[in-house]
C-alpha cells in the first residue's frame, strides 16, 4: 500500500504577510503592474506619470487628454496645461477602477511656494473627478511638504473636505507641522535620506534598522501615535526591500512595482516591527510649531533642505518634459486636424534636409521650434 507524500503548506510571500499588519500601496503611475500585486491604493507623481505617458499602452489616454484641452481651448499654454491636467486625472481613473482605496494626485512641485495657487489647482482636480464621476473621497491630493504646501493642505481639509498626501517630507519639522495642520497622511522619503547619507557622509553601508530613512519614519511613527495624531504614516521611496521590512506595522508603505515583485518571490518569515503599545512607551516629547520655529528647525537640517529642493526641482522639471511631450503631440494633432492656431509661429528648420511640409518638420526635427 503507497504512502501519498505528505504536502508541505506553501509559504506565504512576504508581500503577504506585510499586508497583514501595513496598507500596501503602489507607487506607479502603470495601472498594468498594480493589477498584478493588487494594493488597496495607489500613488502618482509627476514623473510617474511622464514615464507611464511614454508608454506605447497609454496611448489613448494621451491623445483623450490632448483633445480634451483642444476642446476648452486657449493659448497653446492653456490648452496645454489643460491637458495636462486631464492626463493626471484620466490616469488616476483608470487606477481607481483597480484598487479599492484612493489614488494620489500630485500638484505642480512650481506651485510648492504658493499656498493660494496650490488650493486653487487642488480644486481643480477635484472638479476634473467629479466630471469623471469619482467622487472627493477616492482622491488624495499630494503637496509638497514646505510651509505654504501644509498650509494650503490645512484649508484644503478644513475648508472644502478635500484629502491631502503631503510628499517630499524629509525632517521631523514637516511631519510635526502636517500632524498639527491635521492633514489626511504624509509621505516620509526613505530611500533619498539614504541616498544623501552615502553621498555626503563615509558610512556608504546600512543594515536596514540602521538606516537613517528607516529611523526618521520610525520617530515620526511614534511622534505621531504617542500624541494621538490621526495624519497616517506613510513610508516612501524605498531602494531595497529591508528598509521595508524594518518598517513592518507601519500605518501605509508605498511601494514600486519592482520591489512589490521582489517582495512577492520572498517566503522568508516577516516579524512586525512598529506598533502603536511600543510608540506610546517612547521618550518622544510634545512639540509646537509656529512659522519661524518650522523654518528654523528645518534650515537646521542639512539633508532635509537639500533633498526637499532637489525633489521639488525634479518633478518640476518631469512637469515640465511632460508639458513639452504634450505640446508637441498637440500640434500633431492639429495638423492632423486642420491648420494650427494663429498662437504656433513656424521658423525656418535648421536640420540638414529640406523640409516641404509642416508636419515633415515634426517627423525630421523631433520637434516644433517655435
């Protein structure tokens, strides 16, 4: 009589099990790989969405987008910002479509100066959703953490229930000034604090519990629960899949579809690391910022200033590629169409062969010198 072999249980992925005790998110603007690994929710950024833009599948949202701000018409500019606008908002439909949670949508980092400007734009997306039929509660409107972007996330949840992710947050000022303001959750960078730390210091090599990322969320962490704080905790910008492990238990991790996968083919055993009994037994004392108390105490750290700059360039930059991405599909389309408008000048093209038509000048240069 044969013996049936006896089946070991299949071990759980520690994707798997980091969901037992963290709200997995994913980074992504490509809702292809948040299908795969099936997050409650989804963030985006300006330079997420410009890679996902590029891709051949997305087509189709570009050129919805690009018609919808020929219809509202304008300048060039209008029309392009327009567009713009549209593509962030036709991306986090479709992202919503798969996921049960919310998506994050990003307002220009140029604005991150200008706390009237930011609410306005803010408002805006909301409005673009509504159209879209996706209601206020689904969305989350990402901020630069600087004073006017918390200041602008305040009035946007106390004045008009709109829910603020504040980004870019690299010092322990900026979260206690977002908790204060009382916005919906924050964004704490992982990955770039250790980005700065090797560069700027001689330790090039962190075990996970030691990396400075890893430790600035998990003071913010227990700031926040031992004083009650309701602002969830965030982590993000992950270069390895240990500083996410050491940050197990905490409140949301937003992850890339690349360590998503990582994190997927891993079996090994995953132990929680944050919870809210340790945080509330912590050292950690009560602080209070006014305007001058945040500026100073973030001046005074060093990496923190560095990488908010830094990050507010970057994706003002991607912004800007994606609006010159825009600009150009745009006047394809119009030629496509009919004449441009009388706001696109033509100059001569420079390129070594003649150019006989407008739209060869497209097709040769890669672009409209204008």
């Amino acid at each position: 009589m044969s013996v049936s072999p006896v089946k070991k249980p299949k071990m759980e992925s520690v994707l798997d099990q980091l969901k037992q005790h963290t709200t997995v998110v994913a980074d992504t603007g490509d809702f292809h790989a948040i299908e795969e690994y099936k997050p409650l929710d989804a963030t985006t950024n300006p330079s997420l969405i410009l890679a996902a833009a590029q891709m051949q599948s997305y087509q189709q949202l570009v050129e919805d987008a690009i018609a919808y701000g020929k219809k509202l018409g304008g300048s060039e500019d209008d029309q392009v910002t327009n567009a713009c606008d549209k593509l962030f908002v036709l991306f986090g439909a479709e992202i919503l479509k798969r996921i049960p949670g919310r998506v994050s949508t990003e307002v220009d980092a140029r604005l991150s100066f200008d706390k009237e400007g930011m609410v306005k734009r803010a408002r805006h997306f909301i409005d673009l959703y509504k159209e879209a039929g996706i209601s206020k509660d689904r969305i989350l409107i990402k901020l630069s953490s600087t004073w006017e972007g918390i200041q602008a996330a305040k009035i946007l949840e106390e004045q008009h229930g709109i829910h603020c992710n504040l980004t870019l947050l690299f010092s322990f000022a900026q979260a206690v000034a977002c908790a204060e303001a009382g916005v919906t959750l924050i964004s704490p960078f992982v990955g770039r604090i250790l980005d700065w730390h090797v560069a700027n210091t001689d330790k090039k090599v962190y075990e996970p519990f030691e990396d400075p990322g890893v430790q600035s969320v998990t003071k913010i962490y227990k700031y926040y629960k031992k004083f009650g704080y309701k602002t969830i905790v965030m982590g993000a910008s992950f270069r390895n899949t240990g500083e996410i492990k050491a940050l197990t238990g905490c409140d949301y991790l937003t992850i890339s579809p690349k360590l998503l996968g990582e994190l997927s083919k891993d079996s090994s055993k995953l132990t929680p690391v944050l919870s809210v009994k340790d945080a509330q037994a912590s050292d950690l004392e009560k602080v209070h910022l006014d305007e001058k108390t945040f500026r100073w105490l973030h001046n005074e750290d060093q990496m923190a200033v560095e990488k908010l700059s830094e990050g507010i360039r970057k994706f003002a930059a991607d912004a800007v590629k994606l609006e010159q991405m825009i600009k150009v599909k745009l006047r394809i389309f119009y030629l496509d169409t009919q004449l441009p408008p009388k706001s696109f000048h033509m100059v001569k093209c420079e390129a070594p062969n003649k150019i006989l038509s407008y739209k060869a000048l497209v097709v040769c240069c890669g672009s409209y010198m204008l």
